[in-house]
C-alpha cells in the first residue's frame, strides 16, 4: 500500500474563464472563514472573454470556483476544510471555495523559503499531513492551495476541467 501524497491545486486560468467581484475589492482567502453577504455577484474578466467556462476557475488567488455540479461532489468530501460561498454570474451558480484548514505540516529543514520569507518549494512532513480534504500551510496561507492524497482520488475520478495538480514532495 501507498502512503500518502500532497497536491497542489493549478487552476489553469491562462486558458479559461475567470471572474473579478463586481460590488466589491478582491475577497482575499487567508485561511480563516469571511463573513460575507451570499451569493456574491461576479462578472466575467474581460480578458478572458471568449474562453471557456470549466469545472474549476478563479475570482483571485488563494481560493478557488468550482461549478455548481462540483460543488455538489465536493461539498460532503470536503468537511470542514472549506467554506463554499455563493456566486452569481449571469444565471449560473458557482461558489468560490475558501479553504479554512491551515495545517503545520513543513518540513522546515528540507523546505526551500524565497528572500521575502515565503515558500519556494515546500517539502511536508508526511505524519502531519492531513488525510482528508484541503487545507493550506501556516507558511503560506495566502496563495498555495494542497490536497490530501483522497481529495485528490476523488478530484481525478470526477474529472474536473480547468485544473491541474502537481504532486508534492515528502519526508
């Protein structure tokens, strides 16, 4: 048997469509829960005009959208590790996914930092990797988006577009 792995969630935003909030700045995803008035109005970013709408796309980094039928197969696999909030874009629903699980699980020793004190290539510890759902690092709870080794099974069975993963390394 395998142990277990971490991924990294890419939204592939360079060919899809992605949305900006359309009363409001930027919502920044921080690892903690916002308080915010649901469903949030979004609109189409206009230098994506022309590309398709995808499983998976982006409003801003640190979070990011899924479609209304994966969220539907997301919701009960995710637990506690994400606060989906509503979107309105058009008349299609989408809900932007706030990932809520910060986890102390680098390997500080094996980890890479850049010069501004953030993470260049993280490295986790395997014992303290979460089995289950999202979750961000303490390091970088602003940008970097993992998934346990079993939100990733299910993500590969559903066959989400828009998105791709990039497996991580452990110690």
């Amino acid at each position: 048997m395998e142990g277990p792995s971490v991924y990294s969630l890419e939204v592939n935003f360079e060919n899809i469509k992605t949305f900006n909030c359309v009363s409001r700045k930027p919502i920044r995803c921080k690892g903690a829960p916002i308080e915010i008035a649901q469903p949030l109005v979004v609109e189409s970013d206009e230098e994506t005009t022309g590309l398709p709408l995808c499983d998976v796309s982006l409003v801003n980094v640190g979070s990011f959208v899924v479609s209304n039928d994966l969220y539907e197969y997301l919701r009960p696999l995710a637990g506690n590790t994400v606060q989906f909030i509503e979107l309105q874009w058009e008349n299609i629903r989408l809900w932007l996914c706030n990932v809520v699980s910060v986890v102390d699980c680098l390997d500080q020793q094996k980890s890479k930092m850049n010069p501004f004190g953030g993470v260049a290539k993280a490295v986790f510890d395997v014992t303290r990797v979460p089995e289950r759902g999202f979750f961000k690092i303490k390091e970088d709870n602003y940008t970097g988006i993992y998934l346990s080794t079993a939100m990733y099974d299910a993500l590969i069975a559903y066959e989400p577009s828009g998105v791709e993963f990039e497996e991580a390394a452990l110690t």
